[in-house]
C-alpha cells in the first residue's frame, strides 16, 4: 500500500491517510479483509509521527472502514456496496430530520449542495 502525503498540500497529514484509505476502500483498491501496515510501520514509511497515524486510524474504525483485531491487526471492514448503504442511509437520516424541522425539498437540496461545496472546494 503506497500512500502520498504532501506537507504543503494544507490538509492535514492524518486526514491525508485517513481520506486515501476511505477512498481505496469504498474503490475496492483495498478489499475487504486486506490488513493494513502497523500504526508504526505506516507512520515510519511515511516520515509522519505515529500519533498522525493513530489518529487517522481511529477515524477509519469510527467510520466503518477499518476494525482492528487487537494484536491480529488492522483490516479494511467496509468497501464498496457496505460504504454506499451507510451513505444513503445518513442521507436518509439528514432528510428525515430536515422534513420534522419543517424545510421544503428546496432548502433540504440547497443545504446540501452548500455542504457539498464547502467541503469539497467547489
């Protein structure tokens, strides 16, 4: 598994980490059941300090993505189909929740794409 960072990028390092292995995840890059590099090893081979690494980790395992099994490792969890469904069920939540607040279709949609932009750059 190669990952690349860039220091100059103004992302930070571990949402770098975090943000390639989600996306070679949902990509099906890194299949289910691949075993990712110690917090260590991946923290060494990208000059980061392991803490950067942890901490992405611990964002992948909050999301889904990865589990950890203890002193067997850590594995990619979801990918794919399993990443869409949680997808369209936090859509699902989101406009359930907008509707009992009382928005229109119209506000729901316009908040979203403004969600969208602010945090994708576009």
């Amino acid at each position: 598994m190669t990952l690349q960072i860039d220091i100059v990028e103004g992302v930070a390092p571990y949402e770098q980490v975090r943000a390639q292995i989600s996306e070679r995840a949902r990509t099906g890059a890194l299949p289910v059941g691949y075993r990712l590099p110690t917090v260590r090893a991946l923290a060494e081979s990208l000059g980061l300090a392991a803490n950067t690494v942890a901490k992405a980790y611990r964002a992948l395992e909050t999301d889904g993505v990865i589990e950890t099994r203890g002193r067997n490792g850590t594995y990619i969890a979801a990918a794919g189909a399993a990443a869409e469904q949680e997808l369209a069920a936090a859509a699902q939540a989101y406009v359930e929740r907008a509707r009992r607040l009382g928005f229109g279709e119209e506000a729901v949609v316009g908040a979203v794409g403004e969600a969208v932009r602010a945090a994708y750059g576009g």
